[in-house]
C-alpha cells in the first residue's frame, strides 16, 4: 500500500473506521438530486463525445458514483485512500476496477484519461496543499479531457474549514476554485450552485472543466 503525507493518513483513518454506516447513507443519495445527476450526465456525454478514452473517479469511496458513470456509458474506475471504502466497492461493484491510492498520485500515464471526476473528495485537502491536485489532473488527464468537481460552496465567503462528520473539510468559493483550475489549463465550461435540502446544511457546488488542447505549433 502507498505511503501518504499525515493528513491523507488521517482521512482514510477516519473512513476506514465509518466505512460500512457512510456505504449505506450515500449508496441511494442520487435518486433524489435530480440537478447533481444532470452534471453528471453532461458530464459523461462530453466525455463520450470525445472518444473512447478511460474515466477516474478520484475519491471514489464505496463506488456508488464509480457504477453511476459506468451506467452512463463511461470505462469508469475509481480510486480512494480508504482501504475499507475499496473493500465495500470490490464487493458492491465486482465488474468495476477500484484501487487504494491518492488522487494527488493517481497510477496512469500522462494524459491516459478522457475525464476525471472528484465528487466531494478536494473538500478535505488543506487549503495551501490543493493546487498540485489540480496539476496531477491536469498530467493524468488528454487534451480536450474533462474534469468535474462537486464541493460545498462557501456562499461568497473566504475558505471555511467545517464540522464535517467524517474529517477535516473546507467549503469553497466557487470563482476560488475555478481560478485554480484555470492555473493549470482547464477552461471552465459551466458551473451550478444548488441550494441545500432540507436535511442539508450547506450549499453544493459544481464545476465542470475542460483541459485546454495543446497549441498547434
């Protein structure tokens, strides 16, 4: 197994020891966020349209949003610091691929992916330690290949370190993550904001980003 920095150790930790009571809360949480699946089905079209090209879910947790791209026609499979989540998404899902790694070091060639999906993974990395993810998409990801973010947005204030259930979190400005992006070559192709449900606590964002192409020489 990898060897992580402290606090990627401290969140699979804290993963680990919730993994079965976080696989049954979340495995069903899409049939009821109509405007998350539509991201996502954006999301998977652009990807096709591009070509046949593999897709990662990094932070993939029990694999739930991994088997939803794959519903969606995408070569899908994901990667997750939780050696216990991994465990619950080989059983749930054993067609999928699903491996125990970080998303700051995901195992593929430069530019092998045609999409990259990280679905309320980057809340937990440290504010200062965020842009080298954002380079190791842009390495693992083609040219023209696609990234989408989801998040909980900060509703126009600075960054927020929250209470989160699990482990440590921020909740983001969205134009903050955006420009991060946009530092390491991605455009951006469309956002969206979504209030919070009634059991939810705060606003949810969503980034959808494209990889500039190379420039013709």
């Amino acid at each position: 197994m990898a060897e992580f920095s402290p606090y990627l150790t401290a969140t699979a930790d804290a993963y680990d020891a919730v993994a079965d009571l976080y696989a049954d809360l979340v495995r069903d949480s899409l049939d009821r966020l109509p405007l998350d699946r539509a991201m996502l089905a954006v999301f998977a079209e652009l990807v096709r349209a591009a070509g046949p090209r593999v897709v990662v879910e990094a932070g993939c947790g029990p694999g739930y949003m991994t088997a939803h791209l794959r519903d969606l026609g995408l070569d899908a499979f994901g990667v997750d610091l939780s050696p216990a989540m991994i465990d619950i998404a080989r059983k749930d899902h054993p067609d999928l691929r699903f491996e125990v790694g970080s998303m700051g070091a995901i195992d593929v060639a430069d530019g092998e992916l045609g999409g990259l999906l990280s679905w309320y993974s980057v809340i937990h990395i440290p504010p200062p330690e965020l842009p080298p993810y954002f380079a190791e998409f842009r390495r693992v990801l083609a040219p023209g290949g696609h990234l989408l973010l989801g998040f909980f947005e900060s509703e126009g204030g600075p960054v927020l370190e929250f209470d989160h259930k699990v482990a440590p979190a921020y909740r983001w400005p969205i134009d903050e993550l955006a420009e991060l992006a946009r530092k390491e070559e991605f455009v951006e192709v469309g956002r969206m904001l979504r209030e919070p449900l009634e059991d939810e606590r705060f606003r949810r964002g969503h980034l959808l980003m494209r990889r500039q192409a190379a420039a013709a020489s």
